[in-house]
C-alpha cells in the first residue's frame, strides 16, 4: 500500500518560523518591506506621532508597507487589506504577523493621505537611479476612473428646479395642514407628544429638498464664477453668443443640463469605454525604457487638452531632467500646448486628428493655427516612421496593467483631493512593481 508523508493538523512547531521563511526569498513581500524600512523617507509620518501617552499605535513604516504591498497585489479596500493579514502569508511577511483591523488600516491612510503622495517622487527617483528612467521618449494620456459615487445620485440643475418647487410645496402644504389639525394629531401621535413632529417620510423629503438647494447653490456660484473669470478677460471661455440665436441660459447662470453629485459633488459624468460614468481623469506621462510613470496628475474635467503644460513641468520637477520627445493623441493638441512644447525644447508628436488605422499620421481638417498645420506635415511626412507610433505601446499598457491587471477600476475615496492622493498611491504601486521587475 503506497505511503504519504505525514499530515498532523496537531503537530506543534517547536521553533517559531521567521517572516523571512514565510514566502521564498526574492519575493516581492520582502521587495517592498525593504524597501519601505530602507529606501524611503517616511519622517512626516512619524513626525506626526508625539504624544507619548495611550496604547503604543501599529509602526508607521509597516503600515506604509502594508499599503503599498497592498495596492501592488490589487487589494485596495481596508477591510480586505485586513483579512489578508490574517489569511496570506505574504502580506504576513509585511506585516511581521501584525493584524491591523480594518478601522486603523482606514484612519491611517486618511490621516496621512498627503504625505503618502509624496512617495511617487521618492519611489520614481529609486527608479532613476536603477537606470529605468531615461526621458528619450515620454508618452502622455489620460483614463476614466469611477469615481465612489453612482451617476444614477446626480441631477440636473433643470431637473432642480422643478424638484425644488414640487418638494417645497408638499412639504408646506404638510405644515400646513398640520398646524390646523391639533386634535387629530393628538390621536394620531399621543397625548404624550406634541404632535408637530415631523413624520420620516417628510422628513426625508425636506433632506433631499436641503440637499437639492445646496447642490443649487453649489451649481450658481460654479456659474458666477466662470462668468466672472471670462468678464477678466483670462482663458476661460465666455459664456456669450457669437451671434445668432442668444444663449438659453445668461451668464453667470449655470446651464439646465449642468449636473451635480450628491454622493460625490466634485466627480463628474464623463464618456469612457464603458460609456457615462461618474468619473474623474486620470493622467499619466509614462517613460518609454521600461514603462515608468514620471508624472501624474488627476482632475475632474473631461478635456485632455488643459493637461498637458502641468504635465511636462512636472517631469522636469520630479526628475530634474526634461523629456527630449513627447507624444500624445489627438485630445491635447492645440496651439497653446505645442507653443509649450517648443519653448520647454522638446520635440513634439500630437496628433492632430483622428489617426487612421495603419498610418503613423493623424487625419483632420485644414483648420487650425501655424503649429497645429506644421504637426499635421510633421507626422504625415514621417509616415510609419513616425515617432508618434510609440505612444500606444508606451502609456496604454501602463492603465491596461493598472485597471485589468491589478483590478483598480473604482476609487475608494470621495472629493478631488483625496482621489487625487488615492491616484498617486497607485502610481506608486505601479513604478514600485517595476523597480521590483528590475531586480532580476
């Protein structure tokens, strides 16, 4: 009869087993731990905890750790950073079998949200010096991400409006009647109550009238001050006919189809693959060499376009070198973003128009201004040989690695500050897995 070894669930270790052992050597557990104790500043976190009293917290850096770790395996959500802890072995070896429950994994990212966006340019900087980054060919693009909120909780300022009216007139027609009704409400509510207690369901209805009229508000003083900045003559577009028919709505005056979220006011309804998502823009300038990402940024306008001078400065700031080449498809080009691509001495390659299947050059009208024309011969001259060929395989793969790869196709946070810091940690994750990859 064949013979197995030994399975004994009963079976007590005699020597308590190492982090190190839990997973093999090599293994990206021990990467990033390392790398977190060894190779990154984390003094603003620490800094941070200077009182003395109170039960000692979870270490900063290994909670930095667990972080990272976490979003280079695709486990974003506290809650499932927190079971991981205890089920995983290799995020064991992060943690050094330290269970962190939910609450403090979440309370800790929030508390130090800001200083754990610093650590892209730490971590692009570690890549630098590993000869990842070498700026000969920077591609730029941006990608739809949900944000926390359902577009289905968005609404129209018409839609406001009407709802405004209709909810404040049955909410006082309510309190109307309610004031004239004092017996029965005594037999209704009871003699121990006063009777003018708002029932839930008004209740809810004059929220939801609240919220409505704040998001108004909200919605107004957007309007105003669009209207405002166009008056001072900046680059804002005034809202003003260009003659023929006058405006549906005035200046200063938000249009009827101007939407507002209630869940999450500073996401916005915008077109992706998946369609109309409440969303935000993520950008991302990645490096040719080994597809590192050098600049990000993240906003919640649709446009492209407005982008790109951020961008290319921010490469020269995070890496103290500027890109030579620089492409992007056809959402960024305009005259005021070549101009900065000119002065900033980097050879441009934007699409002018839609690009044709098979061709290096970019389709469009005649239309545009000197530098718009001299792109559209610069890369139809080129041909198949055009530089502008390097964009799809640089900067897609990264958000195909980023959104199919590891999962992230939702942010967990709400409000454009915080996402943005949620942006930048997997910017992070995605340039420390590439450190990671490097190694070998």
């Amino acid at each position: 009869m064949k013979t197995f070894k030994d399975w004994d669930v009963q079976q007590i270790m005699m020597f308590p087993p190492s982090v190190q052992e839990f997973v093999p050597e090599g293994h990206l557990a021990h990467f990033v731990r390392e790398t977190v104790r060894e190779a990154l500043d984390l003094s603003e976190i620490l800094e941070s905890y200077g009182e003395e009293r109170g039960q000692p917290p979870y270490h900063p850096v290994m909670m930095t750790a667990l972080l990272l770790y976490g979003y280079c395996q695709g486990v974003y959500s506290s809650r499932r950073l927190a079971r991981a802890c205890a089920e995983r072995v290799d995020f064991m070896a992060v943690t050094a079998m330290s269970q962190p429950d939910f609450r403090t994994i979440s309370d800790f990212r929030k508390r130090h949200l800001n200083a754990l966006k610093g650590l892209f340019v730490q971590v692009l900087r570690l890549c630098q010096k590993q000869g990842l980054v070498k700026l000969g060919h920077v591609a730029l693009d941006g990608t739809k991400v949900k944000a926390n909120a359902s577009k289905h909780k968005a609404m129209s300022y018409g839609r406001m409006l009407k709802s405004e009216k209709d909810l404040a007139a049955e909410v006082g027609e309510w309190m109307k009647r309610a004031g004239s009704e004092d017996a029965r409400e005594d037999r209704v509510h009871g003699s121990d109550r006063s009777g003018e207690e708002l029932p839930q369901w008004v209740a809810n209805k004059q929220a939801r009238l609240e919220k409505i009229r704040e998001a108004k508000a909200a919605l107004e003083a957007e309007a105003k001050a669009k209207s405002t900045v166009a008056a001072d003559g900046s680059s804002e577009r005034e809202e003003k006919p260009r003659g023929g028919r006058p405006p549906k709505s005035p200046p200063g005056v938000p249009k009827d189809t101007a939407q507002r979220n209630f869940t999450d006011p500073e996401s916005r309804i915008m077109k992706s693959g998946d369609g109309f998502v409440q969303a935000y823009n993520g950008q991302a300038a990645v490096d040719s060499h080994a597809q590192i990402i050098v600049a990000q940024t993240l906003t919640n306008n649709a446009a492209d376009a407005t982008h790109l001078p951020e961008v290319v400065a921010q490469i020269k700031e995070n890496t103290r070198q500027q890109a030579r080449e620089f492409s992007a498809d056809a959402g960024y080009c305009s005259e005021e973003n070549l101009k900065e691509l000119s002065r900033r001495r980097i050879n441009g390659f934007v699409a002018t128009g839609r690009q044709k299947h098979g061709t290096a050059s970019a389709s469009g009208s005649a239309r545009g201004g000197r530098r718009v024309r001299a792109m559209r011969l610069k890369l139809k001259r080129a041909g198949h040989r055009s530089r502008y060929r390097l964009r799809k395989q640089v900067v897609e793969p990264v958000f195909g690695q980023i959104k199919h790869a590891r999962g992230f196709r939702q942010f967990l946070l709400r409000g454009l500050e915080k996402v943005s810091a949620e942006w930048s940690l997997i910017c992070t994750a995605h340039n420390l897995l590439k450190l990671a990859g490097a190694r070998g």
